[in-house]
C-alpha cells in the first residue's frame, strides 16, 4: 500500500524528498497536511515549517484540478 | 477554466478560503505552490507564510495517491 505510518499513529503518503502528505484529525475537522519533515532516521522524523493543511472542500478542489495543474506543467516545461 | 491569472502573470487554481496551488519556475525548475493568501481584494492577495512547494515528482505522487487519500478521509471521518 501507498499508506503509510508514523510512530505517532499518523497515517501519511510520502512524497519523496522527505516531504509527506498526512492526513488527520483536529479540533472535529479531517485535514490532509502536506509538509517537510526532517530527520535522519524513520523513526526520527518531525514536521518541519514548511507545509499547508487542506480542508476536505479544498483537498477535492485540487484533487480534481488535477489535470490543469497538469497543464501548467506542461506549459511551463514549453517556455524553457 | 479553472486556471485564473494573478496580476503577477502567474497561473494558479482558487482552492477556497484563500488557498491557491500556483505552477511557477524557478531556477529552472517548476513547482506546484500549495499556500495561503492574504488581502482584502483579487488584486491585492499576497502570499502568505503557509505552504509548500512541490517539484514535478513529487505532485505526480501526490495525483496518484488521490484514492489513498481519499481512503485516509474516509477512515477519519468514521472514527467520529
């Protein structure tokens, strides 16, 4: 499975370069928190500064932009 | 579209309550920026401290976690 888990519990997708996609509960709202970690053993990852917690309404907004945002790619990879 | 232009050129997906996913290069290399924005009117937005960029690789895992992500969702949501 894509899905895995922290030794906090937390259930996340990794990215690569050590940034994480998790996704968790807070104060009655589910978030998905795409962030930096760092750390030089598995066990020792922490979230870093750098990241954005998305809402379920905006998580399904970029989930299905997925295509445009697609498009930009290729349209910027164009310019170069 | 979905895509709308920022007076800076730059071509980004409104996410809602002030959060956009912009498709800039820099360096010669482009990112996807997931970030919050601040400012009373289109024209004014900034950008604010919170968000992350992500390469190429990186946003094409997270387009093809979306189903494990949304499973992740899902899973949260029943716990309540």
């Amino acid at each position: 499975s894509l899905i895995q888990e922290s030794p906090e519990g937390d259930k996340y997708i990794d990215l690569g370069k050590k940034k994480r996609a998790t996704v968790r509960s807070f104060k009655g709202s589910t978030f998905v928190d795409i962030r930096e970690f760092y750390g030089d053993t598995e066990q020792s990852m922490k979230p870093g500064k750098k990241g954005i917690s998305l809402a379920l309404d905006q998580w399904e907004v970029l989930r299905s932009s997925a295509s445009a945002i697609d498009e930009l790619f290729a349209a910027e990879q164009k310019k170069k």
